[in-house]
C-alpha cells in the first residue's frame, strides 16, 4: 500500500519524532529532575546528569519557602475562570452574529476584531496602565481580568464563529417560522445545539487566559496576595540564593491544571482549534 | 464603532414569500440591529480597552509625558528616535529576530507536521505530547529554560563540559550572541508546537485521492510531498506565517524573562524597548512613540504580506 514504509523508514521516523519530541520536552524533563533534587546537590560542579537522592521534599517544602504560593496558585485559576465567563459572555452573541446573520459592516467589523491580535503585547501598556489608573482598578484583579478579557475576545470570536456555521440552519429556521423571537432561538435552540463548541472555546479561552498573566501582573499589580502563579513562581529567586528545586516543583504543580484539562480535551480541542485554518 | 448608523438599516430581508413569516418578521427585531446588538458589547469592550488606548498612544507620543504631567513637543520624540544609532540597531534586530525565529518555527513546524501525519502507530500520543509549550504559561515555560541555559547547573552546560566542548561552564545568557540565540532557541520552542498543529491539520484536510494518483502513478513519497502536499497546504503555509511573525515581533515576555533585554542590549527587541522605556523609566511619551513606530512597522509588514497571500490564493486556489 501507499502508506507502508520499510524497516529502515520507519527507524527513521521514529528517530526523527524522537529528536523532535527531545526538543519539545527537555525543559520539562529538567524541571522535573531539578524539582527531585536536594538543592546542594543542584549546586554541584561538575554537572551530574545523575543524583543518588531523589527526593519530593521540595514539593512539600515550597509552601514554606513561599507561604502565598498556594494563594497564587489560586490567583491564576480564578482569574483565568473570570476570564474565560466574561470573555464567553462577549463571544457568543458576537459570534452568532457572524455565522449566521447578514448586516452591515459585518466583513469590516470582522477584521477590525482579528486585527486586535496584532497590539497584543506591550504596544498598549501606557495607556492601558493609565486608563486602569483612571478607573481606580490599578491593583486589583480587575486590572489583570480586563485586558485579558479584551485580547481573548477576537480569538473566540474566530474560533466560536466557525464552529455555530457548521450547526444546521433548519432548526433555527423552524423555531422561527413557529413564532420564536430572534433571542429566544438564540437561548434556546441554538445554544443547547452549540454546547459541545462552546466547552472547546472556552477551554481554549481558559488556556489563553491561564497563559496570558504574566504582563499584565508585573505590570498592573503590586499587590502581592492578588499575584498571579507566572509572576509570584519569581518569589523563589530569593535576596541570598535560589531555591530551584522549589521554583521548578512549584512551577510543575502550577501547570497541572492546564495540562490535565488539555489532556481530557485534546482531541476536540485540536479539531477545533485548527477548523478554520483548514477551511479557509 | 460607527453603530449609529446601523439602525436605519431596517430594510427587511423577506426572501421567502409565506405571508406568515413575513407578519413575524415585522414584529420581531430586524436582521441587521439584531446583529449589531449582538456585536454590540463586544465591539464597545475592545473600543474602550484597545481602540481607544491606541489612539491615547498615538495622542502621547507627541507629547513630553510622565508620571507628573504632559508638555506638547510635536514631533520630538520621533525626531530623537530618528537620530538615534541605537535605535537603528533595535529596529534592524528586531526584524532579524523576527525572520530567524519565524523561518525556524516553519521549518521545524513543516518537518514536525511530516512526521506526526506519517501512518505510524503512536502518533496520537506524539502529537500530544508537543502541545505543553504552547499551552502552559510562557513565564513558567521560560522558567525551564533559564535552567537549561544556566552555565554551573543547566544540562546544556553540563553536556557541553563532559564532551570537552568547554572547559568550564558555560553561561548561554551572559555573552551578547549566545544570549541572543539562545532567545530564539526558547522562542522557537515556544511557538513551534502551534506551527506544527496547524499544518498537520492543513496535511490531514488534503484529499486522498491526489495522493493515490500520484502514487499509482508511480511518484515517490518526496515527489508527492513536493508536488503535493507543499502546494495544497500553501495558504495555511502562508496565513500561519504571518500571524507567527506578528506573535514574534511582539514577543515580550520570553525575552524579558530570560535576559531583560540584556547583555548590553543583545536582546533589546523593539517591544522590550517600549517596555523599558514606558514602564521602566515611566518615559510614557518615548515609549508611546516607539509602540506607534511598532503599530506602524506591523501594518506595513501585514499589508506588504496580505499583498503576497492573495498571489499566493490565486496561483494555488483558495482551499
């Protein structure tokens, strides 16, 4: 057949995916060592690619360390669920909107969403700062939540869009023609249909929102206990030493939550998230 | 933005002729304010939080602005950018590390989508294993790589002085090139997985049946991916570079992490720049002045590309 390959093709591809995954997974595969090792002995020289000790004592250890860790922890989680609720709240009606209606400027309003993801980053971080300033919510979870919520918007707007176009337009237009306003066909037959779309986007609005937190904590919080875990995991590079085996068990725990959430939802999260890159 | 003028777009949309719909239709909402209610709060959301921002950016970068106060100085804080030698040189590097770190995200991302969609048996699990650098945080990704690159702990260090490469440890972060690389190398990392997902969905969407022509007809695996594939994954080639090289011309956080645009300004970006600038040194009209020059350079660059993608659509058709 056209897909069978030789013994020495398949050594090969095998070989090749395996340099390829090495790239992918040593920063992990190091952490993960770095976190079982007793902190003397990460600070031996020469390099040893083996310890005797291997230990979980630093995941035990770093809630001492750094007391509010599990606080940040907690941080990154709830900002990333209020993100992702407030972020769906704009999203859906949006995106309904581009799927399945006509109006005026809808091809104009659409590249003006996209053309958001082109300022993320640090271009409006003045303004932003000020305009947070102004708005008295410097400081405080809001200052992170709002522009997360602003720069996920046009992503879950592109994903959502192409995943309602694929509902079938019949059942909407029944409801309709049985009297059903526009809003309520909406709640009620389009949204129940949409579920399995609306768990794939937001899921991956909650990865983008858990991923996003870094700029806009350092930048617009100083308030230590409101900290997300991407800015407190810093807490560890302390005034005398760092305590990397803490820092790197800290930063694995910190990431367990995406990971698994992403490991439940793989297979409808790839499919949807590449659906319409693939269309078009 | 322009939303009042939606409403007066009331014409009704009555393709279908049943007089029964046509009556409901006249006491619920019409299509088009229907819409634009629907689009409405998102569309004010990101007007308040982007749109108007950026033209805050703009409004600022004509002017001398601190914490204290603002003074107009027109065109000041251009013309000292303009003058400045230094400043050429982070525009040039910027464009350096975009095309570097884009061209190896594509190439790597090509070769990893070609063997994730070869007909192996594990290849469900492998390409599941090359999403978490796309999907964990950068901040806690670069954390690993501060690691890695470390000269008396990192594994890279320590490979390299058990091979005999180095005498002693090496530290990838402290010297102006290998600072510069290694933040490629860790960007590279970080957007590759994303690359990868998209042209391999972009792979497994190409018919079959093109394959088993060109097989039948005795075209060999190279020849089919060369005549092949490359050409039917052509636009998502082309659309996913774009965005990656947006993402990587923004890319703050990596290089801010690892080297804060460090040693003596290696791997000062034009983003890292701005930031230093406007949060750093609270400069808001400096900084405001390079974030419109990156606005600009952006548009220039999307539109120059979007130029290439439509002779891109046509000589490959629209898939």
């Amino acid at each position: 057949m056209m897909d069978k390959y030789t013994k020495l093709q398949m050594v090969g591809i095998y070989a090749a995916i395996t340099v390829f995954l090495i790239f992918i997974l040593l920063p992990f595969f190091e952490m993960f060592m770095a976190s079982l090792r007793p902190l003397e002995h990460l600070f031996r020289s020469p390099y040893q690619f083996w310890s005797e000790d291997f230990s979980f004592q630093a995941y035990s250890d770093m809630w001492e360390t750094v007391p509010l860790l599990g606080r940040y922890i907690f941080n990154s989680v709830f900002i990333a669920f209020s993100v992702t609720f407030l972020t769906m709240i704009f999203v859906v009606p949006a995106a309904y909107a581009y799927a399945r209606l006509e109006f005026p400027f809808k091809n104009a309003t659409l590249a003006i969403f996209l053309g958001v993801n082109m300022f993320t980053g640090a271009v409006l971080l003045i303004p932003l700062y000020r305009v947070l300033r102004t708005m008295g919510l410097l400081n405080t979870y809001w200052a992170m939540i709002v522009p997360g919520v602003a720069f996920l918007i046009p992503t879950g707007i592109w994903l959502l869009r192409s995943y309602l176009e694929k509902i079938p337009k019949e059942l909407e237009e029944a409801a309709f023609v049985d009297g059903a306003s526009r809003m309520y066909t909406l709640r009620r037959v389009v949204l129940p249909l949409a579920t399995p779309g609306l768990i794939v986007v937001g899921t991956a609005v909650f990865i983008g929102a858990y991923a996003q937190q870094f700029l806009f904590a350092i930048t617009f919080n100083q308030q230590r206990e409101l900290q997300p875990l991407p800015a407190g995991l810093f807490e560890f590079i302390g005034y005398q030493d760092v305590t990397w085996n803490q820092m790197m068990a800290a930063a694995l725990t910190g990431i367990l939550p995406v990971l698994l959430i992403f490991l439940f939802l793989q297979k409808y999260l790839v499919a949807g998230l590449t659906a319409g890159a693939v269309k078009e | 933005m322009r939303g009042e003028k939606m409403t007066e777009a009331t014409h009704a949309t009555g393709q279908e002729a049943e007089s029964s719909v046509a009556k409901k239709k006249a006491k619920t909402l019409s299509e088009p304010v229907f819409a634009w209610l629907l689009i409405g709060p998102a569309m004010l959301f990101i007007a308040v939080i982007v749109a108007w921002p950026l033209a805050e950016t703009i409004r600022l970068s004509f002017m001398e602005a601190g914490l204290g106060g603002e003074e107009y100085v027109g065109l000041a804080n251009y013309q000292d950018l303009a003058d400045s030698r230094k400043f050429h040189q982070t525009i040039v590097r910027t464009f350096y590390w975009m095309f570097l770190s884009v061209g190896l995200k594509l190439i790597l991302g090509l070769i990893g989508a070609t063997l994730l969609n070869a007909a192996v048996p594990g290849r469900g699990l492998f390409r599941v294993l090359v999403m978490p650098p796309w999907i964990i945080p950068m901040a806690i990704g670069m954390i690993g790589w501060l690691w890695l690159y470390n000269g008396y702990f990192g594994v890279l260090s320590g490979t390299m002085m058990s091979l005999g490469i180095t005498d002693g440890p090496f530290e990838f972060l402290a010297y102006k090139q290998s600072a510069f690389y290694s933040a490629v190398v860790a960007d590279v990392w970080v957007g590759t997985p994303m690359v990868t997902l998209f042209f391999l969905a972009a792979m497994q969407g190409v018919s079959r049946d093109l394959y088993e022509a060109a097989w039948v007809d005795g075209a060999g695996r190279w020849y089919r991916f060369r005549r092949i594939t490359i050409p039917q994954i052509m636009p998502v080639i082309v659309s996913m570079s774009l965005l990656s090289a947006i993402f990587t011309f923004n890319s703050f956080e990596i290089i801010w992490i690892l080297t804060e645009g460090g040693p003596r300004a290696a791997t000062t970006t034009l983003i890292v720049d701005t930031y230093k600038t406007a949060i750093g040194n609270f400069k808001f009209g400096e900084g405001s002045a390079r974030a419109v020059i990156i606005v600009f350079l952006l548009g220039v660059f999307s539109i120059l590309y979007l130029q290439v993608l439509k002779i891109v659509n046509r000589k490959y058709g629209t898939k």
